[in-house]
C-alpha cells in the first residue's frame, strides 16, 4: 500500500480579460483590503451569487406587514417599499416646490396689490392739488385705491399692513 499524502485540491484556473482599468481598480481594492487580486475577485463573484443578505426579523416583520401581497418574497417587498420610498420622496418634493412657487406668486401679487394701491393714493392726493382737475376722476382714484387696500386686507398675507 502506498501512503498518498493528502493534498487540497486546486481549483480549476480560470483565464479571465478584463480591461487595464479595471484591473487596476480591482489591484487598488485588493490592497486596500490586504487581499490578493485573484481573491479580490473570487469574493466579489461569490458576494454576487451567493445567498442574499439575511434580513433582520424586526424588518422582515415590517416588510411582510406592509406587503399586502403574500406571493411576494420578503426580497421583492423590500425593494418595492424602498423604490415606493424613492418616488414619494421625488413626489414630496415636487409639492413642496409647487407650493412654494404659489407662496412666491401671492407674495409677489400682494406686493404690486399693495404697490398699486399706494400709487392710487398718490394720484387721488395729486389730483385733489390741481385746482383744475376732474373731481370724479380724483374720487373713482380714491375708490380704486381703498378697494385695492380691502382686497389686500382679504388676502391676508400679512397683518401688518398700513391703513
């Protein structure tokens, strides 16, 4: 009988292309993580087929809670939640600027409401100086500019406007 030694067996080697880039990306991580680059990139190709990452039990019970589908793996909730997640926050988003854009505008509107009325007021106090004006111009300038000032008033954007 003949003593065999036991020998781990090699795996089979593999010759793989790949580009000088990616080699060297590849060489820079591997030295970083102080691996070899043929290690470098058998754990990253069994990282890529093996098993998914376990799922803590606290959110695999959130997730098949908010999974109203029970054909669907934990996985698949979960990436649909986060893509859901994803989208209602572009959507929030888009509202908020939305709704700032409609707060810009009435601020705008109410700044040239409140800019109008003060010319009206100017132009019924000028046209009251020129003895040869037209008083029911002068009075219609007066009215514009108070109905201006309760329209302002309704809006109430803001409390401290001048009477």
């Amino acid at each position: 009988m003949r003593k065999e030694k036991a020998v781990a067996k090699q795996p089979a080697a593999y010759p793989l292309r790949m580009t000088t880039k990616l080699r060297e990306a590849l060489q820079a991580c591997a030295d970083t993580a102080g691996r070899s680059l043929n290690n470098e990139i058998v754990e990253r190709l069994e990282k890529s087929v093996g098993p998914p990452p376990k799922i803590p039990k606290g959110l695999e019970d959130i997730i098949k809670v908010a999974s109203p589908d029970s054909n669907e793996s934990v996985e698949e909730a979960a990436l649909r939640l986060v893509v859901a997640g994803i989208r209602s926050e572009d959507f929030r988003r888009s509202v908020q600027a939305r709704d700032a854009a409609g707060r810009y505008r009435e601020i705008a509107v109410h700044e040239l409401l409140i800019s109008t009325s003060e010319k009206l007021a100017e132009l019924a106090h000028y046209i009251d100086q020129v003895p040869a004006a037209d008083k029911e111009r002068a009075a219609a300038a007066i009215r514009h500019s108070d109905a201006v000032r309760r329209y302002v008033r309704q809006l109430d954007l803001f409390r401290s406007m001048d009477s």
